[in-house]
C-alpha cells in the first residue's frame, strides 16, 4: 500500500482498468474452457470404455448363469455314477446268464448226441 494515492480516480483511469480486468478475465474464461473441452474429450473416451466393460461384464454374468455350481457338478457326476453301476450291473447279469446259457446248450448237444448215437 506504498503507492497508494489519495486522489479520485479518473473515468480514463476506471476505463483502463477495465480494459485490464476484462483481459485477464478473458484469459481465465478461455483457459477454462480449454481444461473443460479436454476433459470433455476424456470423458467421452472413458464413457466408450464403461460401455464396453458394461457389455462384457453382462455376458460373463450370463455365462456364469450357465455354468453348473460345484454342488451341481457333483450331483450330476453322482447321477452319472449311479447310472454306470447299474449298467455293470446289467452286464454282468447278462455275461452270466450267457455263460448259463452256453453251458445248457453244451449239455443239450450232447444229450442230442447220445440220443442220436443210441438211435444209429
């Protein structure tokens, strides 16, 4: 405040510093928006990138959606267990009942035989 006068301002010296106020806050105003029209262009980039983050995190949850749970897994691996046991056990029902039946046909054919051989 050393230079500080005591005199009444002039209209020419208001004007001036007008003119003065005026610039800067042009300078201000114009920097401004060159900050926000960068961020702008920054904003619309990530907006871009949540959209596809957005998408792809939709079809993950909708491949999960289809994929079984462990405990699904496990009950349908039980099933397909179970499913294998009865089959062994048809198979092996059927390989003994084979075995018995080529065994009767072994004793009926040489039932025949003899039978054959007594009438000749």
């Amino acid at each position: 405040m050393e230079h500080q006068r005591d005199e009444l301002a002039t209209k020419r010296d208001l004007e001036r510093v007008e003119r003065k106020l005026t610039g800067r806050i042009d300078q201000v105003e114009q920097r401004l928006t060159d900050k926000i029209d960068a961020n702008s262009k920054k904003i619309d980039a990530n907006t871009v990138t949540l959209d596809k983050i957005a998408v792809q995190v939709i079809k993950n949850r909708e491949q999960l959606n289809k994929t079984l749970t462990r405990e699904e897994y496990k009950k349908d691996y039980n099933e397909l267990l179970c499913g294998q046991d009865k089959m062994m056990t048809i198979l092996t029902r059927i390989d003994q009942e084979q075995a018995a039946t080529t065994a009767r046909i072994g004793r009926l054919e040489k039932d025949a035989d003899k039978i054959e051989a007594g009438k000749g």
